[in-house]
C-alpha cells in the first residue's frame, strides 16, 4: 500500500532538495576556482620549462 504525504511532508522534501543543490552549487563554484588555480600553475610551471630548456640548449648540454 503506498505511503501518504501530506503537503508538509512534500514541502520538507522540497526543501532539503534545495539545501542539497545549493551546497552542489557551492562545491561547484569551489572545483571551477581550484580548476583555474590548477591551469594557472600549469601554464606558469609550462614557461619555466621552456625557459629552462632554453638556458640548457644556450649552454651547449
């Protein structure tokens, strides 16, 4: 036999549906900026290889 839920029951879910997807959203918005502190270093650690590729080649290594 189904369960019954009242209009309370329904609004509760509801409710905790939108908390969770708000804390989704935060660790969301968290993953994007560490993903972007992520290239950064990337790119930045990229410049340094080649710089340093360049100093070895200039010295004839």
């Amino acid at each position: 036999m189904p369960i019954k839920q009242t209009k309370a029951d329904l609004q509760e879910i509801v409710s905790l549906q939108l908390e969770h997807l708000n804390v989704m959203h935060e660790l969301l918005s968290v993953l994007k900026e560490e993903n972007r502190l992520l290239e950064d270093v990337n790119r930045k650690l990229k410049e340094e290889v080649v710089r340093f590729r360049g100093k070895v080649d200039d010295r004839g290594v």
